[in-house]
C-alpha cells in the first residue's frame, strides 16, 4: 500500500508540472515580478505628486483656532463714552476662517508643476524599462534552462554510449584483446561526463529557482520549459541607421534623462522664485469671545485684503541656492550628452554583437554537422579495430563539445537579439 502511494504521488508530482513557453514566461513576469510592482507604485506616486503641484495653484480655505489666558483675573476696558467697564475673565477663545488664493508666487507654482510633470514622465519611463529589463531577464533565464537541458541530453547520450563501450571492452580485457590502458582511459572520460552532468542539473536547477522566483511561482512547484524556436538571419529585419535615430530620441533611456533635464530647469525656476514677493489674495470670517465673564461680547466680522510676503535680507542664501540649481541644470544637460552618446555606443555594440553571434553560431553549426560526420566514420573503423581508442574518445569529444557550444551560440544569439531590441525601445 505505501509502494502504491508513493508511486501515486510520484506520479501525480510528475503530472502536474506547470508546462511553459517563453511568452507565458514572460506574461507572467510582468505580472508577478515584485520589482515591476514597485515601479508601478512609484508610477502612481508621480501622478498624485503632479496633482498635487496643480493644486497648490488654487485656492485654500483653513480654520484658526486659539484659546489663550490672560494674566490679571480683571481688567478694565473703556467705551466710546470713556466710561470704565469690569471684565472678570482671565480667558478666552478666537477662532476664525480663512480662504487664501496666491495670485503671485514668483514662479514657484508654475516651477513645481512643470517638475511634477518631468517626475511624473521619468517614472512612467522608469515602469517601462523595469518591465523591458525584466523581459530581458526572464529571456536570459528562460534560455539559459534550455541551453543547460540540451547540453544535459548531449551529457546523457555520451555517457550511455561510454557505457556500452567500457562494457565491451571490459570483456575484450578479459579475453586479452586490448590493453587496461585503453579501459582506463575510457573510464577517464566517462568519470569526466559524469562529473559535466553533476554541474549541469546544479545550474537548472538553481537557473529554475530563480526563474520560479521571478514569475511568482512557488519554489517547490515543478515547471516544465517548451524548447525555443530562433530564427536565421535575425538582422535582416535590423536598419540600424533608422534605430539609431530612434534609440536617441525616442528610447527610454533618452526621454528618462530629457526629463531630467527638465525636472532641473523646474528646480531652477522655484529656486529662483524664492528671491521674489510672494502676493495672496485673502478673506476672513471670525472673533474673539471672553469666557467667565458678566458681559460677553463678541466681534465676528469678514475681514479681506491682499498680503505680500518679501524676505528682503537673508545673507545671500537664496542667491546661493538659485546659483546651485543653476549649475545642477548644467549638470543635467551634460549628463543629457553623456547619455546621447552612450545610446549610440551602446547600440553599435549591440548591434555588432548580434552579426558578431549570428556569423558564430552559423560556424558551429557548421562545425557540429563536421564533427557528427567525422565521429560516425571514426566510430566505425574503432568498432573495425582502425582506431585507437584515445582517437576515438578524442573524437568523441570532440563531436559533445561541438553539441554544446551550438547550444550556447543559439541562446547566446537570441539574448544578444533581445538587447539590441530593447535599447530601441
């Protein structure tokens, strides 16, 4: 009953694999991927700050409260008629309403908004790159899984063909019709092998791991990876001049620092609006009234007018700080160049890295289809007794190698592909 248990729930273990191909993956990324949220949150936090900075252009309405004690029990107030009035309070209350509107500000109101606006962009873009840089991530990963899963299958058919051919030679030793040397030596390379699929099924099982993390899937669920497709000649669908121009204007890379420079001008604008007059139009409603007293009076009246505010000495310092963001925006339209040509460094490389990969992964393909030929034919004339059996285990090798390092060329060319992609975006 426990064997028929254990069987049942290795089978069901097996059967409920999540199967995935690379869209999904990546669907699933841009949902789950904890960093993408985050951006997505800072995204909103723009938006509501733009809203703010608008808001500061409108009116406001505030309530002023105040309760205060006096410090003689009495005191005498005199009428009109200069006739002497007892008031025994020593407390009382003011309270009044006041509706502000800023009809001047120098600057700092149209400054802030205009920043809210560039910082609201930057992280807009900010969102878009973190989902692009994802993508690129979980293609990495994604590709690096079913490189390792490839190479492991070219491990496993070396090893069971290894296998045999030590059984068949353990029996010519026995019969003397080779050398323990010739063993020994076949038993090198399969302790090789061996050792090569230990590695591997460490790397897909850590490369899995850290795709299940950042999908959002749980650690302890199997996933099950459909094998890529890549396509030949990738860059004939590439007009690098035309992307060029588009990567400088039109990248993320290049609108996130645009608005950089213009998030600084902003900062220049209300530095400077810090040395001017500040204008408001106000009105009140309000008074004051005498608690514990014999003869309550009250004073509630609108009250209107127009308040300037002007800090007219200060030592410099606001000169100082309009002078700082000044050299800040200079600073950011330098870093606005730097950015400019690093786009097109950066692009040329991409773009040269994917003919550079395309060219190799045609050359080991070519290599593989040599190798598999060449191994067919030595295989042949060892089983004839033609070959020496290090000739063999070296050509051997030799085809294994050539299996794996076209399974890196081609998911090496997909990534460098998806690079070049996403620094046009």
């Amino acid at each position: 009953m426990k064997k028929t248990l254990g069987i049942f729930l290795l089978l069901g273990a097996t059967s409920f694999a999540r199967n995935l191909t690379l869209d999904e993956a990546i669907d699933l990324s841009l949902k789950n991927s904890k960093n993408v949220q985050i951006a997505e949150k800072n995204k909103k936090i723009g938006e509501l700050n733009l809203s703010q900075a608008f808001k500061h252009a409108l009116p406001t309405v505030a309530y002023q409260g105040n309760y205060s004690r006096s410090e003689h029990t009495t005191r005498k107030v005199y009428q009109r008629e200069l006739s002497a009035q007892q008031i025994e309070s020593k407390d009382g209350y003011s309270s009044k309403f006041i509706a502000t509107y800023p009809l001047f500000q120098g600057g700092a109101i149209l400054g802030g908004i205009k920043g809210a606006n560039a910082q609201k962009n930057i992280l807009n873009y900010s969102f878009l790159k973190e989902k692009v840089d994802t993508r690129i991530k979980v293609i990495s990963m994604y590709s690096n899984i079913i490189r390792y899963q490839n190479n492991l299958t070219t491990l496993e058919t070396s090893q069971k063909e290894l296998q045999a051919r030590m059984k068949l030679q353990e029996r010519k030793l026995n019969e003397r019709l080779i050398i323990k040397a010739d063993l020994l030596k076949t038993q090198y390379s399969l302790l090789d092998i061996e050792s090569q699929i230990v590695k591997v099924k460490n790397s897909i099982d850590t490369e899995k791991k850290n795709l299940k993390i950042e999908l959002g899937i749980p650690v302890n669920e199997n996933i099950d990876l459909h094998s890529l497709n890549i396509p030949d000649n990738l860059s004939s669908n590439i007009n690098f001049d035309k992307d060029l121009m588009t990567a400088k204007n039109e990248s993320l890379n290049a609108l996130i620092s645009k608005n950089k420079v213009e998030y600084s001008k902003a900062e220049k604008m209300v530095a400077f609006s810090d040395n001017l007059p500040k204008v408001s139009a106000f009105a009140s409603y309000g008074g004051t009234e005498r608690l514990h007293s014999g003869d309550v009076f009250h004073d509630e009246e609108w009250r209107g007018g127009v308040q300037v505010d002007w800090e007219l000495f200060s030592f410099g310092s606001g000169i100082d700080a309009y002078r700082v963001a000044r050299e800040n925006y200079k600073i950011e339209q330098l870093n606005d160049s730097i950015t400019q040509d690093n786009i097109e460094i950066n692009l040329t490389t991409a773009y040269s890295e994917v003919l550079r990969l395309e060219k190799y992964r045609e050359a080991m393909r070519s290599s593989l289809e040599a190798s598999k030929e060449n191994y067919a034919i030595d295989k042949k004339r060892y089983e004839a007794g033609l070959l020496s059996t290090q000739d063999y285990l070296n050509s051997e090798a030799q085809y294994r190698t050539a299996q794996m390092n076209y399974n890196s060329s081609e998911t090496d060319y997909l990534i460098a592909f998806e690079r070049y992609r996403s620094l046009i975006i």
